[in-house]
C-alpha cells in the first residue's frame, strides 16, 4: 500500500476514534485485514495507471528488442521493417484492454477478468450487491456501455463500486451523528493534510495554506476542505464528480456509516458533481474564500504543468 494510501486508512481509523473509543479493537481486525491485499489504494484512476504503465513498460522492451533486431538486420534489404505497437500510446479505462489491427487500434471491453478465490477480493456495489473482483464490475459497465449482449441490463451502466469486501449490513447513520458529521469531516481533512505536510509530501503551494492553518485557526477548517476539494477534482473543471469521491468514499464506506448519507447530502441537485459550494456547504464553511483559494490552488497547478 502506498504511503497516502496508508495516512488515509489510518486517518480514516482516527476519524471513527474520535468519537467511538469503544470500536478500537474491531478496527484493528479489520485494518490487519484490508492491509494485506492493498485494496484501499486501489480506484478506476488507479488502476488504470498501473495498467498503462505496465503496458508502456512492455512495449519499451518490445521495441528496444525490436531496434536491436533491425540493426543485425540492416545489411539485410529483404528484412521486414520494424513496426511500433499502435497501442502504445493508447489510453483504456478501467474495464477495458488496447486492441490492435494492423496499424489501428481501440478500447475494447475485457474479455475475461481473471478468476478470484480470495474473498478479500469482492466489492460491494452500489446495488447492494457483491461482485468477485473489481474487475467484473468495471467489465460489466463496458459491455453495457457497448451495448454488448452480455450486458446485464442497462442499469448496470452506472454501477460502481461502493466500497471493498463483501455488502454487509450497514448500521443507520442517526439524526444526531448526521448533524456532527460536519464537524468530524474537517477535522479529519485537516488532520491528513497536515500529516502530510510533516511527511513533506505536499506541493509548496499545499504546504503554505497547511502553515497558513495552524497559525490561523480560523483558516483551518477552510483550507483543509479547498485542499481536499481541489485536489478530488483531478479533471479541474470545477467539480467533483461520483468517480472522483472513489478515493474517500470506498476506504471510508467500512469504517464510518455515515459517509455514504453525508457524501449524498454534498449533492443536493442530484447531478452527481459536487461544486466547491456545495462542499463548502455540507461541511459549514464560508464559500466565498474557499473558491478564492481554490482558484490559487488551479492557477498553481497551470504553472507546475507548463
């Protein structure tokens, strides 16, 4: 597991902490458990990076191979010229596989997921269902998404992932936890981000509003939300979609009953994205200072990119 992915399963621990003591022997069963497969560090952007950085990898190879083979070959005219794999640079998401024909290539849905005997494997989806792997949900939506005969249904088209292992019965998140919710929220977001800027793993322009925090008091809350918010929004269209939550929704679903309500309470228009106001309003925080920052914080993005 990574080291963010570790300071977010810990963290995420904390946040339960904070208020059920009583709960400290349950959470390291399950803590032991998740760790030993590095589940949590695993979402559809995740996933998809490891895959194209292991096919790039093999491609690298394919093609160093490939150049050695046409320098033996360069006083041969009648060698066959060297051709690069077109799926090099092809970019699949989650669920679906480069396919290459003669010098084209496409995404295709996965033809096969591999089989999984390890229940520490399953999901739980969004449908209270349990899938065997990660991967058959990904595939699922492929095939819906292509109108593939093995689709399941077109409802299967949005499935996602809930959270990992298998669906298990939720306690209900109460009226009183609901309303201090908010509270717990920032002071978790607050604690990660501080913890790492002591790890020094935040970008200088992190690191200040983090600084910014401690010395304000005022400010902590507000920074710590607009670091999370803008950070979520990897796309930087000024929204957070359902995909991009995968990274706190998923960790969290286990250990804190009440995320997935307060997450839904984020979007009350229903459009799946949540704004940098919505955000600032389900958390109790100003929103016209955050969307300043948060236009900081983009603008020093821009410059890190060029």
């Amino acid at each position: 597991m990574g080291t963010i992915g570790r300071i977010f399963l810990l963290l995420a621990c904390s946040l339960v902490l904070l208020d059920q003591f009583a709960l400290a022997e349950e959470l390291h069963d399950i803590v032991d458990e998740l760790s030993s497969d590095e589940m949590l560090d695993i979402d559809e952007e995740l996933l998809r990076t490891l895959e194209q950085d292991l096919h790039l990898k093999d491609v690298a190879r394919e093609n160093q191979q490939a150049a050695r083979e046409a320098e033996l070959a360069a006083g041969n005219p009648d060698a066959p010229p060297q051709i690069s794999d077109p799926c090099a640079k092809v970019h699949c998401g989650a669920g679906r596989i480069c396919q290459a024909e003669g010098q084209s290539a496409s995404c295709v849905c996965v033809p096969e997921c591999p089989e999984e005997v390890d229940p520490r494997r399953r999901v739980c989806t969004n449908k209270n269902d349990t899938w065997a792997s990660d991967c058959e949900v990904y595939r699922q939506r492929c095939l819906c998404d292509t109108h593939d005969t093995a689709c399941k249904g077109p409802e299967f088209r949005h499935i996602h992932i809930d959270y990992y292992g298998e669906c298990r019965d939720m306690p209900e998140c109460t009226e009183e936890e609901m309303n201090d919710f908010p509270r717990r929220m920032r002071d978790w977001l607050f604690n990660v981000m501080r913890d790492l800027a002591e790890r020094q793993e935040l970008s200088q322009h992190y690191m200040n509003m983090e600084l910014e925090a401690e010395s304000n008091h005022t400010k902590r809350w507000a920074n710590a939300a607009v670091w999370k918010w803008c950070d979520l929004d990897s796309s930087n269209d000024r929204s957070v979609s359902r995909h991009e939550l995968f990274p706190i929704r998923a960790p969290l679903m286990s250990l804190e009953h009440c995320i997935a309500p307060f997450l839904e309470s984020c979007d009350p228009n229903g459009d799946h994205r949540i704004s940098l106001e919505e955000w600032g309003h389900c958390l109790e925080i100003e929103e016209g200072e955050m969307i300043e920052q948060c236009a900081d914080i983009n603008e020093a993005k821009l410059a890190n990119a060029a």
